[in-house]
C-alpha cells in the first residue's frame, strides 16, 4: 500500500501538490475576478525555498505574479505583517503592487516585474547594481514608514538558543563561547545605546532585487521585514552576496552618500557579525526540527566560522567601544 500511494501525484506533477491544489485554483479564480478576463499562460517561475511562484499573462497581454505561500508558513512568518510592510513599499515603487493578499496563507497575487533578477555575481562585478541597491536601501530606510513588526537579532539568537536547550541538542560551533560573549557585550552596548530603528528587508540576497531596464531598483519578498537596525541590513548585502572590500566600498558609499563615518563602520562591521551569528544558530535550530543535520551543520559552520572572522577584525573592538559612548 505505501509503494502505491507514494506514486500518486498531483495531475500538476511535482510542481504542486495535492493538498496545495485547493488553494493555487483559488488564486486563479481571484485573478480572473479582479482583472474580469481570463489566463492565456501559466508558468512556475525559478527560485523560491518557502513559496511557489507562477508568472501569469492574461488574455490582453498583462503580465501578473502569483505567489502559492508554503503550507505552515504562516506559523513562523508574520503574513498581516508583510501584507503592511510591502504595503507601504509598493506605494513608494520599491516593492510589487498588491492586487491580493491572504493574510492567513501569505499567498498572493502581485504586480510582476518584468526585469532580470540580480545574483550574486551582479554585485561582485556590476557597479551600477552596488550602487542602485545602496541607494534604493537607504531610500526605504529613511522612508518614515513603520513597519507592524520587529527584528531584534540578539534576542533572535537567544531564542533560538532556548529551543536548543529545550530540545537538550548541546553540539555547537567552534568559537560558540567568543560569540556568545561577543553578543553578550553587544547587547550592553546596546542597552546603554539603543541602536538606530529603520523599516528594514532584513533578507537582503541578490535575488531579491531587480533592476528594471529605466534604471529602477525594485525590492521583492518583503517576508521577514521587520523594524530594524538599518545597518543589520546593510550587513545582509555585504555577507550574502558576499561583498570583497572593493565592492562594499562602492556599495556601502553609494548607502551612506558618500564617504562612511567611522560610527557608520562600526555598525556595519558589528552587523556583519550579527547577521553571521543569526544565521549559525538559525541552522542548529533547523537540525532540532529535523531537517537535513549534515546540511545544515556545515551551512552554521562556515556562519561560524564568518562570525569569528569578524570578531578577528583589529578594528572590531574599537568599534564596540565606539557605540558604546
């Protein structure tokens, strides 16, 4: 019996599964109601760990995006949130237009952007991409928007460790002590001064950008925005992509304007050390779910191993005593 029903599928095949099916012919109701015509062409585009997503061109030529939300996602994803947040982002051009949004799955329907999705080696090699995701960064950023929610990534982190403790998973990374007490020094600095707050991405990898043919910067998946230290998403930009120096030199000028403070310095690099903290005890919490240990393991480690790197800097304890005063 198992062999028989691990055959059946979806008439979709593997791009959509049974018990999302319910939920993807909705969506394509809802788009035939609001635009009062039909779907010439329907087609799962690339990328996307957490949600499916389809182009979709209508039968006079318009093009739409709709997004199928991962069954759960809901659980750990604020979606009212990222319904105000990227909201607030289409009404300035930065994100999508909204036509449709399910607050309880996050599935959606979207303006679609016709424009080639940056990577990695746009930001290593491209100039002009450093400096319009810079620039288009610190626009949302001083945007005086205020998002529904927060990210706060020392109190993330120790979240994360309290679901490791209740889960009694003790393996951890090299260099965890000087980390933790990194983070714990980091936090009394914050204490004493709190670190600047901004409408923040907060998930700032190339593929979240894209560069339309007139020049504009656009800014997709608004999932884990949050309100933030605006430098945690500078720091996003600079390790994911990942930025040599020459590069975070052009991109983080064309952020700050010109020629960065030595408190702007300070925060970034901080940051960078944040942001690789984060993600380290992010993937032991993963291997506690029980996803794939050896994946996840080397994906913390190499964070790890980043974070350390950071703290190795010879400007970064100066640095910490800079936001401290």
């Amino acid at each position: 019996m198992s062999e028989i029903t691990a055959r059946n599928k979806s008439v979709f095949g593997d791009v959509i599964a049974n018990d999302e099916i319910n939920d993807f012919l909705r969506l394509v109701n809802i788009t035939r109601d609001i635009f009062k015509q039909g779907i010439a062409v329907l087609e799962i585009m690339p990328g996307g760990l957490t949600n499916k997503n389809f182009r979709a061109v209508l039968e006079d030529g318009t093009q739409i995006a709709i997004r199928l939300a991962g069954k759960g996602t809901a659980n750990y994803i604020n979606r009212p949130g990222e319904k105000q947040n990227a909201g607030q982002m289409a009404f300035q051009g930065i994100a999508p237009e909204i036509f449709y949004y399910d607050e309880k799955t996050g599935s959606q329907i979207v303006e679609y952007i016709d424009a080639p999705t940056m990577h990695p080696a746009d930001f290593q090699t491209r100039t002009e991409v450093m400096e319009k995701a810079g620039r288009v960064m610190n626009r949302y950023h001083n945007s005086g928007s205020t998002f529904a929610s927060t990210f706060d990534p020392i109190a993330k982190v120790k979240e994360y460790v309290s679901i490791l403790e209740e889960h009694n998973y003790d393996k951890r990374y090299e260099g965890w002590d000087r980390m933790s007490d990194a983070l714990r020094r980091i936090g009394e600095a914050y204490a004493k001064h709190p670190a600047p707050q901004a409408p923040c991405h907060c998930d700032t990898l190339a593929e979240n950008f894209m560069l339309q043919e007139d020049g504009t910067m656009r800014v997709i998946d608004w999932e884990y925005s949050g309100m933030t230290d605006p430098y945690y998403d500078c720091a996003c930009v600079c390790v994911e992509n990942p930025l040599n120096e020459e590069c975070e030199k052009i991109y983080f000028g064309a952020y700050c304007g010109g020629e960065p403070t030595e408190e702007q310095k300070a925060r970034l690099l901080i940051n960078k050390f944040l942001v690789t903290t984060h993600w380290s005890t992010w993937s032991l919490v993963q291997i506690c779910y029980g996803k794939d240990a050896d994946f996840y393991w080397e994906y913390g480690r190499v964070r790890a191993v980043q974070a350390c790197s950071f703290l190795d800097d010879p400007k970064f304890e100066d640095y910490l005593k800079l936001i401290s005063e």
